[in-house]
C-alpha cells in the first residue's frame, strides 16, 4: 500500500513562526556558528526546508557533535535511545 502524506504532513500548528517571526530569514541565523559541545535547541525555520528535521523532533534539545559542509550533527535523546540528526544552523538555537 502507498504511503500516504510527506515529510511536513500534519504540522500546521507546529511549524507555525511567532507573529514577529515572519518576513525574511534572518542572516544572523543563517550565518551563526557552534563549536562542538554546544546545547542547543531544535526550532525549525518553516521559511526554509533545506537541512531540516523531522518534525516529531521539534523542541528538542541536544548537543553538538559534528560539523557536514554548512549544517550541524547534533545528538538528542528521543525516549531512550540517543539519535544524531544533520540540521542546517538556522533550525537551531543556542541553549
């Protein structure tokens, strides 16, 4: 049987910017840079869909671990097993 719905299917209410959010991105976020071991949040930019993670991860946090041309690993906690997820810096929020 054929799947039904896409990556983004079901989250209109949690992938919704603040009413002071919306507009152009924001260069600074697009430009900011993590060292490894930094704590960090996982808050999705819905303007841009490229290097963005699944949504049931959005909240999150999670450190730093690794660096992949212009986006992040960072590792969370997702129930008990531990997962490392490649996202771009400006789904990401310094804790």
């Amino acid at each position: 049987m054929q799947r039904i719905g896409g990556f983004r299917r079901k989250t209109r209410h949690k992938l919704r910017k603040n009413i002071h959010e919306r507009g152009k991105i924001s260069i600074k976020k697009f430009l900011q840079k993590f060292d490894q071991g930094t704590r960090v949040y996982l808050k999705a930019d819905s303007g841009y869909q490229k290097g963005m993670y699944f949504p049931r991860y959005h909240g999150k946090a999670g450190i730093v671990t690794g660096k992949q041309g212009s986006c992040y690993y960072v590792k969370i906690k997702d129930q008990n097993k531990h997962k490392i997820l490649l996202v771009h810096p400006i789904h990401l929020k310094r804790a």
